[in-house]
C-alpha cells in the first residue's frame, strides 16, 4: 500500500474537486435556462381577443 506522508499542494483536495463540479454544474444550468428564456419583448406584446372582420 502506497502513503503520502506529506501533501502534494498542486493536487487538489476533494472539497475542492467537489466545488468545481458544483460550479461547472452551475454554470450548465445557467446556461440552458439563458438558451430556453424567452425575449421580454416577446411577453409584451398585447394580443387582441378577436379579429376584425
């Protein structure tokens, strides 16, 4: 069995590991809801009940 008796500081810890997972996840989810938004000049528009005839 291998033992690091002293801690490598370039490798990262997995508190760390963890937290750029949870900010890549972010930033996927941020992303998609940007891509699937719909525009505010699209939900402005006044739409009339009946056509004119």
């Amino acid at each position: 069995m291998i033992r690091r008796t002293r801690k490598d500081p370039d490798r990262p810890t997995g508190a760390e590991i963890q937290a750029a997972e949870h900010e890549a996840a972010k930033q996927r989810i941020l992303a998609q809801a940007e891509a699937e938004r719909t525009p505010l000049d699209d939900t402005t528009q006044a739409v009339p009940d009946r056509r004119r005839r």
